[in-house]
C-alpha cells in the first residue's frame, strides 16, 4: 500500500507506530549511555550557546545532571551527552 492511497486514519495509525519506535529506540540509547556514564565523568554537549562541558554530578534513571565550566547547572537527557575522553 502506497502512502499516498492511505486514509487519515490509517496515517494516524501509521504515525502513533512510528512514533512508540522513535521513543523506545531513544529511551533505549539513553540506557545505553547511562549505563557507560560515572559520576565525576567529564562530558560535553550542545546548546544554543555552542559546546558546553562540564563533570557529572549526578545520574538520575532518566537525566544526567551536569556541572558546566561556567557552574551552571543542567539537567539532560543521557543521549545528549558525549563522554569526553582523556588524550
């Protein structure tokens, strides 16, 4: 069956399917990082400020609590983060 031959309500369908994949494949890669991720890790992620970096502070079961360089403080979805690594 084409897309464009589908009803409004098979769309809909269609979409609240693709919809659960997306959010159990993100909740999936946020287990994944969280499980890599320590406190003391030092991190980096972007804003709209640019890169921000700063040291885990805390790790709840679905946010990361980041320190930034700057002492703010930012509450992030693990998937956002990358885990700097020591050269």
């Amino acid at each position: 069956m084409l897309i464009d031959d589908m009803t409004i309500e098979q769309l809909l369908e269609l979409n609240e399917i693709i919809c659960e994949r997306i959010d159990y494949l993100r909740a999936k890669q946020d287990q994944n990082v969280l499980a890599q991720m320590h406190i003391g890790n030092q991190v980096s992620f972007n804003t709209d400020e640019g890169r921000i970096f700063g040291v885990v502070i805390k790790k709840n079961r679905k946010t990361v609590v980041v320190l930034s360089e700057d002492k703010r403080r930012w509450k992030l979805p693990p998937g956002m983060l990358t885990i700097v690594k020591d050269i």
